[in-house]
C-alpha cells in the first residue's frame, strides 16, 4: 500500500466551500441533486464516481463555469450568483486544472504563465515572469518556459497547466481529471507534482480515476452516483470498508483491473 | 494526521435524493424562451451588463419589427396581394390599378401570376418547340432518377447506375436534345475505331513482351491511349446514328434547360480532368507538378466572365479554318476548363487527407502508380470530398447567370427577356418574375447545401471510429 | 532478374521520358494553336501590336472615379487611359465593397453566434437567402427593381436637406473642395495618427512595467479626431463644400440636380457596390462564424477560470486564434469579390471588363492582346493575394513538434 503522504498542514477549522442543498439541471436531466458539502481550509478532497455521475459538474459549479439552479454555493464567505464582481473574485482565488490542459497554443509557455498575474493581478512584467519561473521550476521544467505549448508532450502540459494556475496564487484548487488524457508513462510525473502540492498544504479537490492518488494524499473521499453524494470517508475506511451497495460496485469495477 | 483521523467524515446515503422537475428556466418552452430570448436581457447586476442587456432588448424589438416587416412584405407580395389569374386573358391589364386604367385598387403591389405561368415554358425550355419537349423532359425524368438512385443508400447497384449516368447518360442526353444525326461520316468513325483497336493490340503484345523492351514499359500508357481513341470514336459513332429525332439548334435551347445544361455538364466533364490536375500537382516530377500549378492558378486567379469572354471570342481564332463552333459548347468548355481548376483543389485537399499509410500498403502490395490511385487512393479520397464537390457545384449553379451576358439564354437571361414584354408591362411586371426566379434558385441551392452539410456530418462521423 | 538497380533506373527513365513527352506535348500544342490563330487572323485582315494604345478613344464613359482621376475626355484619351480607367474603377468598386463586405459580414457572424434567438435568427435568415441566389440576380434586383423605382430625373428623395439626394439619375453628395490650408490639416492628421501609435506603444512599455494599465486606446482616437478638429477650425476651415442643387421649380426641362454641384454617385456603381458587399459579407459571415467556433470552448474557460474577464479573454485568447483560421478564406472572398465586381458589365458600370473588354473590343476588335492586358490585371491581384496569404500563413503557424 502507498505510503501515506507526509502533509505539512494542519486542516484548519476555516470553511472556505459551503454547499447547500445544491441543484442543477440540464434542461430536463437532473444532474446535480440535493448537494451537500462542506470543504475546509487545507482539505484534500477526490470525487470519484462513475461517468455522467456528475463530478465534473460540481466542481465547475465552484467557479461558475456552471450555474446551479437551486441552492447556495458559498466560496471563502462569497456567494456564487449572477453578480459578476463575486465570480470575479472568487475566480481570482480559485485555480482549475482541466482535463485537456486548454494551454494557448499562440502564445509561450511563459507568457501562458504571466498572461493572469498582468492582466488581472496587474503586477508589472519582470515580476509576473519571476513568478512564473518560480513556479515552472517547482513543477520541474523552467527549460520549457519559451517553447510553445505544440512542441510538449502531455504530461509537459498539464504541468505547464498547473504551474499557470499556481501563478495566480490560488488558495484552492480544482482539478477535473487532470490525467485522463494522458499516456500511461506521463501520468506519474503528473501525480508527482500533484503530490507535492498537496504535502505543500494546498487546498484542493480532485475528480479523478487514480486511486492511488487518493489513498496517498486525499483526506476524504466522496463518491458520486447519479448526480448524488452517495457516500463519503477518509480513504482508508472508504477503499477498505464500503458500505454502500453502489460504493461497492464501483469500486470493485475500477479496483480489479 | 492525529487531527485528520479525528474528524468524521463518514456518510453514507440511505435514502435517494428525489428526481424533481426542473425550474421553469430550464426545460421546456418557458425554458426555450428564457435561454434563447430573455437571459441576455435581463442581467442589470453593473451598469456595463445593464447596458448590454438593455441594447440586447432595443436590438431584438428592431430586428423583429424590421425582419418581420420584410418578411410579412414578401409574404404579401407573394401570395396575399398577388394576382393569380386572369380568366379573361386581358394580360397585362390584370396586373394594373385604377389610376393606370386596370381594376385593382390604387397603391396595390403584390406578384402578377398569371405574366410568370403565361411564361412557365419560356423561362423552362426557351425556345425549343413544342412538340418535341418529351425529349426535355424525358432526359429531366432519367437523370432525375438515376440521381436519386444514386444517393439513397439502401437501393442496390449503386456504383453501376452512377458509373451509367457518368457515361452513358450523357451521350443518352446529346441524342434526345440535339438530335444526334450529326455529320461524321461513318467511315472516319470506322478508321479511328480499327487504329484504335490496333494501338491497343499493341499495347497489349508490347507488355507481354512481344515488342522488345522499351515497348513493355509503356504498355499500359499505350494500351490506354487506345482505350481512349476507341471509346471517342464509338461516342461520335452512336451520336452519328439518326434516330429519326428532329435536329434541334441550341440556339433554340433556353431558360432553366441551359442553366442545367451548363451546370451538370461543367462538373460532370470537370471531374475526369481534375482528377488529372490533382495528380499533377502532387506529383513528383516537377514538369507535371509545375504545369499542372500553373494551369490551375491561371484559371482560378481570373472571373468567370473573363473566360466566357475569352471562350466566345478567342476559340475561334484558336482553332484551323472551317471548325465552327457551336456558341453554348464554347462557353461549355470555358465553363469545364474554368470549373477544373477548382474541382482540382478540391480533390487535392482530398488527396491530401488521405493517410500516407494508404499510399505505403499499396506499394507494399506491388501495385502500380495508376493501380494505387484507381483502386484505393481515388475511392476514398472522392468520397471525402463530396461536400467539397457538391459546394463547387452550387457555386456552378450560380455561376451559370453569366452566360447571359455571352448572349445564351440561360434562366436568368430568358427572365430579362420577358420583362422585355410589353404586353404584359406593369409595374411589377420586373418584381414578379424575380422572385420567382429567386425563388427556384434558393430552393436548388438551398437544397443541396443542406445535402452537403448531411454527407459532411455522415463523413466525419464514419471517419472517426 | 532483378536488381533493385535497374528498378530504380527504370522508374527515373520512365518519370524523365513522361516529362520529355509532356513538354513536346505541350510545344506542340501551342504550335497548333499559334498557327491556326495566325491564319485566322489574317483570313480577318488582323495583325498583333498594341499600336492600338495610342489610339483615341471614341467612346463616353459615365463620370466616375476613374474618369475624374485621369481627366478623361472623349477625342483626346486613347485607349491606354480607357485601360486605366478601368482598373482605377474596378479598384475603387472592389476596395470600397471589401470594407463593406468585412464590416457587415463581422456583424452578421458575430450575430449568428449570438444567444439570443431574434438576433440569430435574422443573421441566419440574411446569410442563407444570400448565399443561396446568383450574385447577377442580386445585381438586377437592385439595379432594376429598386433603383429604378427611385424618383425620375425631375424629382428626388432628400436624405438630408439641402445636402443629399437621390433619385434615377444617381446619389448626390456634398463634394470637399480643398482650399489653402487644407493640406496642413492632412498634414496633422497624420501627425496626431502618429502620435496616437505612440502613446500606445508608451502605454504598452508602462504596464509591462509597472502593472498599471492605461485606456491608450480611447486616448489615441481622442486625439485623432479632438486633435484634427482643432487644427481644422485654427485653419480657419478650410475646406468649402460644394452642396447639390436641387432645383423644383421653373421650367421642367431645367429641374432637376444642376450639373457641376456637389458629387454625383452613378446609380451603377451604388447598385454593384450594394451586390458585392451583400453577397460577400453573407459569406464572410460564415467564415468569422466557424473562425470562431474553431476555437475549443476549453480555451475560453481556462481564461475565466485564471480569472480573466469576457472581454480581455476575447481579445487575448479566442480573437489571436480565430484570426488565424479566419484571414486565408477570408483573402480568398477578397479576391472573388473583386474578382465578381466584373459582372458590372451586365449593367454597364465602367469598370475594367466593362469598358476595355467590352466597348473598347468592339471598337478596336484587337481580341487577344485586349483580353490579354485584361487577364493580366486580374491574375496580377490573384497573385498578390496567394502571395500575402502565404505570407500570413507561413508567419502565424502554430509552432508544434
């Protein structure tokens, strides 16, 4: 069994994301229901579930690439509704690492990093691009920094992807099957780096297939079926004693292979 | 991790949240209404999104009170305010108001009807008689049904009766219109057909080796070249046969017969020589390639009206004392030359998509340069380029208006020639008969856009398992 | 038997002796045809030159760009200035139609993208109905039925009073008439467009230093136009406008626009200009269309989720990509538009086919040098436009592996 991750922070009693009584639809297909969580500070939080369960939906739910329809979402004391100026705010705290990457292929990977930090943060250039290799050399490739996205491979890009929200300093971060769509070789680097952050005391929740990743890192686990939060618990207890009849399907599906 | 283990997190669900109904924003008409119309107005949550919310509304109140009049205009035009008969054959005064001496009301404006049906086989066939429209109308119904066999796919032999309307149709389609009958002498056919025959049994002795061995390399080459002579001089020798038609000028032909006419002929003789243009351009002998590039640039880089100009006035000159050329097959040649150059480019992107894969099996199986492009490069790459195919075509279609301005009565030209009428002038005497022509042709070219958007869709889905 | 050697050799005989046939094929062809088009010419008593450019003209052609520019006059121009006439007409038809056409056919594609039914729905209604009919039948629709329908030489309809008209006979505008002092104001024009780049690139180096932003943008144009104005009043106003004269009254053979005020605008060109941008901005509108829906919608939420706002995500992020994919069709319109302002010979606007191809043929009846020089025209801007698309492509590529 992995060994369990050595985590510097403490989980504070902060709350920074409250959902209550959550709902969304899709036109008539209900897809989030009756959603209830609450995330503290300096949690590590995997979502696993089966596909169309709804994962993916709940977390954009978080920084509104999604609209619920029913119920509050409150991000670090700021609610989630049309009001721009909370999304923007909210958005400025959150950093999201997506599936497949969507780094921008026109422009360098540096300039990919400093793009947020000029444009929102306002920070001067010089100081944007020493962030920005700051955090290239923690995810372990500041030789990459003038290269175009199209000249890396995958798992260089999600790195890149990372390192991109990072710069923004965020004080959570969302990751939306971050190696799903990677070669079986690149996808250890990527979880290494996740790793790191994680035992950097960074707030995050994960949707994700990698279960090793979970038991390594996660401090709860959360499976979702049908748009529901079905069952939840810290992960030794939860890959070792499931008590839901769903929960156990699942994880005998994904576990045995 | 002391404080980690203390915290309980554990829960199970026992009960299933209810599957409830959507809100009235989401799912139905009210739903429909809110995503499509009213969301965009109604975020007032900063002056900015104020704004934009607001002009969305002003913007959407205009458009609908601007289009809906245009619309409810040609609507009345068309059908409320039109004139649809006219019993007592007074023509043109059918269509007039009070203060130009007719019956309708003053200020009246709709479509006068009974001047477009008076028309109807004008503007179809021009001039071509009367009594000898079956021939018309009998290639319409062949080709029509030798299409739509084609294109539905649960009908049998289909690749035969496509390879039927690529060739014999066309020879069919000379025969009923023109006549046939025309003037080779049978014995020149004759003469041609046996060296024809010869070159081929040439071609065939040379690859078996029979001919020494520089003729063996070029036994293909010349056994095609025999192909060919034989097949054109067996076309001109059935087009030769008098059938007993009546000979028909083309002068005489007009209206919707030529548009048709042009349109399906230029893509139809386009294909083949497109076909050999791609394959140029891609070649690697630098000869083909550069020809093949400049043929193709010159003939895309000038308007079509250029080339119709260049057909009507130059072929003449270019060709030996005596030929005489026919004026709608010099303007069917420029038509083919001009539509070549951009059904090559199309083929070429076509070509171009084909995996290089494609290209290694077969030479990995032995086959032949023109083996591999007969047999498996062409087939997939034309199926690829349909769309591409079908929008070349509509822009055709369009294109062949112009040919009234070379003085052939295409659709168009035979149009402007009835609102030449005089008895039939009024006032929308002009209008009338352009919507209806606007409206045959949106009807066409619609039709077939939405024809190549389908094969476009069915395409990508096939491509991608 | 072998030998991948004399495979090789074979196959290099075989592309070689295909080209030597090719090239004499090709020679032999345009033997034929130069010879038969020798003795065709002579059976008509023609011979090739281009004497005939210095020939005077003996045609009108209607007051246009080209005929103001070159000063044209019937009994003094030859046939050369006739040549330039054209392509001088042909140009500002296509130019003009070009900003139109890109103008409109940007509204149009941004508009099908729109989430609002109403605006959509127009936008698609307006780019299927005019993608879907001939651009001749466009022209003659409003050549014919709505231009001719436009109040008689005698009458008008006012756009704004006293200063602009229209009725059959054309579009009159006001016409500038520079005076002294009107070059100084083009000369600040200029200088304030100058400056106006620099402030932007002040503004550019500011923030890459400090962080802060500045609206260059607003500033610039502010100083363009306040700037100009400024000059142009301080000058005294120097430019007098000669307004159209519209007279109703007296006797009806004098009424009418009175010749030699203000700016006629020939009803031919509004009509081909109104077609060419019309059908082109329809097509346009499809290319900005899948321009944009080209761009993965990932792109778009990675930058809000950085926290980038809508509009600098637009201009940072989807605009740099999407013009990628929109310029090179969008060139190829360019041309077909220019290209298609040659139908105008169906109505007699005297651009290049029109008058050179068209009248000047039929009076000099030189057929391939005259259709030639024409040729050469067009194939020179289809040229130039391959060239610049190569260009951009070659220069914009996505850098890859």
């Amino acid at each position: 069994m992995a060994s369990k991750a050595k985590t510097k922070n403490v989980i504070s009693d902060e709350v920074m994301i409250s959902m209550e009584n959550v709902n969304k639809w899709y036109g008539t297909f209900h897809v989030l229901r009756d959603i209830n969580l609450t995330v503290h500070k300096g949690e590590r939080i995997v979502i696993c579930g089966p596909s169309g369960s709804g994962k993916s939906t709940l977390i954009r739910c978080l920084n509104r690439l999604e609209e619920h329809q029913d119920g509050t979402i409150n991000v670090q004391g700021i609610e989630i509704n049309n009001d721009l100026k909370n999304i923007d705010e909210i958005r400025r705290d959150v950093g999201m690492v997506f599936q497949h990457f969507n780094l921008f292929p026109h422009l360098t990977i540096l300039e990919n990093c400093t793009l947020a930090p000029i444009w929102v943060r306002k920070l001067p250039k010089a100081q944007a691009e020493e962030i920005a290799m700051e955090y290239l050399t923690r995810v372990k490739i500041p030789e990459q920094a003038l290269k175009y996205p199209g000249q890396l491979s995958g798992g260089q890009q999600q790195r890149v992807a990372i390192a991109r929200s990072l710069c923004m300093e965020p004080k959570l971060m969302l990751f939306d099957e971050p190696t799903s769509a990677l070669d079986p070789e690149m996808i250890k680097e990527v979880l290494d780096t996740m790793v790191e952050l994680a035992e950097d005391g960074m707030s995050m929740i994960c949707v994700t297939h990698e279960m090793g990743f979970a038991r390594k890192v996660a401090n709860r686990v959360i499976f979702m079926d049908e748009g529901q939060i079905v069952e939840q618990n810290e992960p030794e207890a939860f890959f070792n004693n499931p008590q839901s009849d769903r929960t156990k399907l699942f994880l005998s599906q994904i576990l045995d292979h | 991790m002391a404080n980690a283990r203390d915290k309980k997190y554990e829960f199970v669900r026992r009960e299933d949240a209810p599957i409830l109904p959507p809100p009235a924003t989401e799912a139905g008409i009210t739903g429909w209404l809110w995503h499509n119309i009213f969301e965009s107005m109604a975020d007032y949550s900063s002056i900015g999104a104020g704004i934009r919310s607001l002009s969305m509304a002003i913007l959407s109140v205009l458009i609908l009170y601007f289009g809906g009049a245009q619309i409810y205009a040609l609507i009345d035009f068309t059908i409320f305010s039109a004139v649809f008969s006219d019993p007592e054959g007074i023509k043109r005064e059918a269509c007039w108001t009070v203060d130009q001496g007719g019956a309708l009301p003053s200020g009246w404006h709709g479509a006068c009807w009974p001047f477009v049906v008076a028309k109807q086989k004008f503007l179809l066939y021009g001039a071509y008689p009367a009594e000898e429209l079956w021939r018309v109308n009998l290639t319409g119904l062949v080709g029509l049904v030798g299409l739509v066999w084609v294109l539905i796919e649960k009908l049998p032999y289909r690749r035969e009766v496509g390879a039927a309307m690529l060739t014999l149709y066309p020879l069919m389609a000379f025969i009923l219109l023109t006549g046939g009958n025309t003037d080779t002498e049978f014995f020149n056919i004759g003469i041609w057909l046996v060296i024809g025959l010869a070159i081929i049994s040439a071609g065939r002795l040379g690859k078996r080796g029979f001919l020494g061995s520089t003729f063996s390399e070029f036994g293909t080459l010349i056994g095609f070249t025999g192909w060919v002579f034989l097949i054109f001089n067996a076309v001109r020798g059935v087009a030769a046969v008098d059938f007993g038609l009546e000979p028909i000028d083309t002068r005489d032909w007009g209206g919707l017969l030529i548009t048709l006419v042009v349109a399906i002929t230029g893509i139809v003789a386009s294909l083949p020589l497109g076909i050999i243009l791609a394959l140029g351009r891609r070649s690697e002998m630098p000869v083909a390639r550069l020809l093949s590039t400049i043929f193709i640039e010159f003939w895309r880089g000038i308007p079509l009206i250029t080339v119709l100009f260049m057909a009507s006035v130059m072929l003449p000159l270019f060709m030996p004392e005596g030929v005489n050329f026919d004026n709608l097959l010099r303007a069917l040649i420029g038509v083919m030359l001009f539509s070549a150059a951009y059904m090559a480019e199309v083929i070429r992107g076509g070509l171009q998509a084909i995996d290089k894969g494609q290209y290694e099996g077969a030479q990995a199986m032995g086959l032949s340069y023109w083996q591999t492009m007969r047999l498996v490069i062409l087939p997939q790459a034309l199926t690829h380029v349909i769309p591409g195919i079908v929008n070349t075509f509509i822009g055709l279609f369009k294109d062949t208006t112009l040919v009234s301005i070379v003085g052939i009565f295409d659709l168009l030209g035979a149009a402007q020639s009835t609102i030449a009428d005089p008895s039939w002038s009024s006032h929308v005497q002009a209008l009338s008969v352009y919507v209806y022509v606007a409206l045959l042709f949106f009807v066409f070219c619609f039709a077939m856009s939405r024809y190549s958007i389908y094969m476009e869709n069915k395409l990508s889905k096939s491509r991608s398992h | 038997m072998s030998r991948p050697s004399s495979l090789i050799y074979d196959r290099q005989v075989r592309s070689l002796v295909f080209q030597v046939l090719l090239i004499l094929a090709l020679v032999f062809g345009a033997w034929w045809l130069g010879s038969n088009t020798l003795v065709n010419l002579a059976a008509q008593g023609k011979t090739l030159g281009f004497g005939f450019l210095t020939q005077t003209s003996g045609f009108q052609i209607n007051a246009t760009l080209g005929t103001w520019l070159m000063e044209y006059n019937v009994g003094s121009s030859t046939y050369l200035d006739v040549y330039v006439i054209g392509i001088i007409n042909t140009f500002l038809v296509a130019s003009l139609g070009i900003i139109g056409a890109t103008i409109l056919g940007f509204t149009m594609g941004i508009m099908r993208l729109s989430k609002n039914f109403v605006i959509r729905g127009f936008a698609t209604i307006y780019v299927e109905v005019l993608r879907n009919i001939p651009l001749l039948l466009q022209l003659f629709f409003w050549y014919f039925a709505v231009l001719r329908s436009l109040p008689n030489r005698r009458g008008q309809i006012e756009i704004f009073e006293g200063a602009a008209g229209i009725n059959i006979t054309g579009l009159y505008l006001p016409a500038p008439l520079p005076q002294d002092g009107a070059g100084i104001v083009g000369i600040a024009f200029i200088l304030f467009i100058i400056i106006a780049f620099w402030i932007g690139n002040w503004a550019k180096k500011r923030q890459s230093e400090t962080g802060q932003r500045f609206p260059a943008f607003w500033a610039g144009a502010g100083i363009i136009f306040i700037g100009t104005a400024l000059v142009y009043f301080v000058m005294g106003q120097p430019i007098d406008w000669s307004f159209p004269v519209f007279k109703d009254a007296g006797p009806l053979l004098r009424r009418g626009f009175q010749i030699g005020n203000g700016m006629a605008v020939i009803p031919e060109f509004i009509a081909v200009w109104l077609a060419l941008t019309l059908y082109t901005a329809a097509f346009i509108a499809e290319i900005v269309r899948a321009g944009i829906l080209a761009i993965a919608k990932g792109q778009t939420e990675a930058s809000y989720s950085l926290g980038i706002r809508p509009g600098t995500t637009l201009r940072l992020v989807i605009i740099p990509q999407a013009l990628r994919v929109i310029i090179p069709p969008l060139t190829s319109q360019y041309l077909n538009l220019t290209k298609n302002s040659s139908l105008a010979v169906a109505i007699a606007y005297p651009e290049l086919v029109s008058i050179f191809a068209g009248t000047a043929l039929n009076q000099v009846g030189k057929e391939i040098e005259m259709i030639g020089m024409m040729m050469i025209v067009y194939l020179t801007f289809s040229l130039l436009t391959a060239a610049f698309m190569n260009w951009f492509n070659a220069r914009v590529k996505l850098v890859e592996r």
